[in-house]
C-alpha cells in the first residue's frame, strides 16, 4: 500500500522590508534582532534574507498579550 502523497505547503517570502512593515518596526531593528538571536525566524538564501509570512504572525500572535482582569474592570467602570 503506498502512503498518500504529504502535502506541504510553499512559504510566502517576504523582504526584511516588507517584514519590517508588518511587524510595526524598522528593519534595522529586525537585523539587530537577527544578530541578536531574537524576533521572528527567518530564511537566508544565497546571502538574501527573507522572512516567511506565516512566521510573522505565529511572531505576533506568540507576543500578543491580554489585559489583566483588573484591567478589564477598571475599563468597564469607566464607561458606566
């Protein structure tokens, strides 16, 4: 019995650029954060790097943050 053919699915590439747009920063901040070790993973092919949209937004959602309880309260008091 032959295995069912894997489906993988082509990254869509983007320029530090245009990464650096999505992500509300410069890219020179996504250099450092490359030499760094930190920010979003990214692809260096024959010297040009590029980042992969999906990437950018498991980045995104991974440093979402939600707004404490208190927080929450203090907010619907105010618009009592």
């Amino acid at each position: 019995m032959e295995k069912p053919a894997q489906q993988s699915t082509i990254p869509r590439l983007v320029s530090t650029r245009d990464a650096a747009e999505i992500l509300g920063r410069s890219p020179a901040t996504l250099k450092r954060w490359r030499l760094e070790g930190t920010g979003p993973n990214w692809i260096e092919l024959e010297g040009r790097v590029s980042y992969d949209v999906g990437d950018l937004r498991d980045f995104i959602v991974k440093n979402t943050r939600v707004a404490s309880v208190r927080a929450a309260m203090e907010e619907t008091r105010e618009t009592v």
